[in-house]
C-alpha cells in the first residue's frame, strides 16, 4: 500500500517535472521567438558589375539607371554577370538626384530644375521638358500629373505635368530649414530638411501642397526612401542621417514618429528599401542589411564587404545595387556592384 502511495507520489512529481519543463521551453520559445523571427538573414554575393563612371543608381525591372555628373545611362541587366549598355541621356547641368516612375525619370538638375525623361526606349533615352525653380533642383517624384520635387531656395516644390511638354509650376511650400529630399508613396508625400525633420503632404488635396503633418526631428536624413512607391502608402521611410540609419513611421500621416535609430558599423550614407529589408550603404563597411519587420526594433539581417567605400544603392527582389569608390562629385574609379540576395 504504502510502496503504492510512493509510487503514485513519484508519478506524480515525475508528471509535474515534465509539465515544468515543457512550460519553460514553451516560455523560452515565446521570449526568442519574435527575435528570430524578424532577424531574417539575407546573404549578398557578388555577381556582376557595371562599369564607371557612377554616382546614383535606380532600378526598375530589367534596367539599371546611373548618373554620374550630367550623363544618365540605361544598362540592361536581364543578365546580372553581364550587363549592357543601352542609351544615355546627357542635362544640361549636373544631375543632383533622380527617380524612376514607368517609362519616366524624374531627374533633379541643378539650376536646369526638374527635367522630364522619356525612358520607353531604354536605347534612345530623351529629354522631353524640364521646369525650372528659382534655386537647384535636387531631386523629383511623381503623383499621377503632378511632380514634386527639392528647391533649396523654394523648398518643396508641386509641378503640373499634365502637358508634359509645358509643365507649370502648382505651388510650393517652403521647409522651415534646408530643404533636402522628398519621395512619393501613392498620393502622399513626404519632405526633409535640416535641422527640422519630416513634412508629410496629402497630394490628392486641391490647392498648394501644405503639410497634414511635420515631425520636428534633429540630425534628419538628406535623403529618404519609402517602403512602397505605388498603391497604398505604407508610411513606413528610411533615411541615412548623422551617420546611423532612421526609420519613421508615418501610417498616421498627421503624427509622423521616428521610430528607430539604428547604429551601422559604419557611416551610413544612402539607403534602399525592399520588402521588409532595408540596405545602407555604409561607406567603408560596405552593406549593411537591416530588418524593418518592425520599425520600432530594427535588426541586424546581413552585411557585405565591399572593396571600396559604398556610396549609394538600390534594390529589388533579387538583386542590390551598390556604387563604390570616391565620394559624390570626386574624380576617381567608380562602378556599380551587383549583388545577388539570397536567405
């Protein structure tokens, strides 16, 4: 009887033993299981290349676009190990920034202002129009028949492109500090300047642009990027500002927050997005992969050494594509490294 109660007594404990460890590994899961799950590793290896000189990279689909002073040049590259060289289009002043929307680029142009550039026919690229702004035109981005684009002297700057050979100015509102950089995410907008952060813009609304929401932040980037440009705008950018990489969250465009800052081994410079990654250049620590699955606790996903300081970069699906050598404006080699993503 007794050895029976001992026996039921040690079932028992050996159950409750079980149970406990069973529960802990339970807790342990639920702890380490949303940070493994956003850490998502992306590894990057290089596949191909394409020739200086270069400063700024876009790519859209089968085509790479790069700029390097007043030249834009198309390259195939269908074949990433082997790139081609379409058509080139050349401004009339220095080319400070540009983006690609379907068959147009948007390219910032100095004192020439926004100039409009049919890309249809990657071998014979053409320059169609160009608005000019009181000040330098760094960059623009589309909303439907309107472009928005940086004026240093107007700040942000709306343009009616109805009539692409005769676009006219549709008003602008002028950013407290130094106007840097706007990227458009469906029918919203959004601006930074230095030292006063990130204006938000509602661009479906009639009128002059005008803010729905300003996020008063220090050290704001020079440039941005958005994690999605066309459909719905999911508010979530990126930015390289004071040597670290920034995440704002905008899902609520009349309270922009910043929702992160996030430390690259490096000094990071540009940034791309894509999906729920975002890649930094990070000058002389190459690429730098950064999860954003939640923008409130960015994580570390991958790094790539390159040989030479990594100065901009852009990003699909697949592949990244990442300027190394000089710095901006500066004589010496360049190229376009490209690299293939892979988990």
């Amino acid at each position: 009887m007794t050895s029976g109660i001992r026996s039921r007594a040690g079932a028992r404990a050996a159950l409750t033993h079980g149970a406990l460890l069973v529960l802990g590994a339970m807790l342990l899961a639920v702890v380490e299981g949303p940070s493994s799950a956003l850490a998502q590793g992306v590894t990057l290896t290089q596949v191909g290349a394409i020739p200086g000189p270069a400063e700024h990279v876009r790519v859209q689909g089968d085509f790479a676009y790069v700029s390097r002073h007043t030249d834009l040049t198309i390259w195939d590259v269908s074949n990433p190990a082997s790139p081609t060289r379409k058509g080139s289009v050349q401004m009339p002043e220095e080319i400070w920034g540009f983006r690609v929307r379907g068959d147009r680029a948007f390219v910032g142009a100095n004192f020439f202002g926004v100039a409009i550039v049919d890309i249809s026919d990657p071998a014979a690229p053409r320059l169609l129009s160009n608005h000019k702004t009181l000040g330098q035109a760094k960059i623009g981005a589309v909303y439907e028949n309107r472009v928005v684009l940086i004026d240093h002297m107007e700040g942000m700057v709306m343009v009616d492109i109805s009539d692409e050979a005769a676009p006219t100015g549709a008003g602008s509102f002028f950013l407290d500090g130094y106007a840097r950089d706007v990227v458009t995410s469906g029918k919203m907008a959004y601006a930074t300047d230095s030292p006063t952060g990130l204006y938000v813009f509602d661009l479906s609304r009639p009128g002059e642009p005008d803010p729905v929401g300003v996020l008063h932040a220090p050290a704001s980037p020079p440039s941005i990027e958005v994690q999605q440009e066309v459909g719905e705008p999911s508010g979530i950018l990126a930015g390289a500002g004071g040597g670290d990489l920034q995440i704002y969250d905008a899902t609520d465009p009349t309270a922009p927050i910043k929702a992160a800052t996030f430390e690259t081994p490096g000094r990071a410079a540009r940034v791309a997005i894509s999906g729920t990654h975002v890649f930094v250049a990070d000058t002389e620590s190459g690429v730098t992969v950064v999860d954003i699955s939640n923008p409130s606790a960015p994580v570390a996903a991958g790094t790539f050494s390159t040989d030479a300081p990594a100065r901009d970069i852009a990003a699909n699906e697949t592949h990244v594509f990442v300027v190394v050598g000089a710095g901006e404006r500066q004589e010496g080699e360049t190229e376009v490294q490209i690299l293939r993503r892979g988990n």
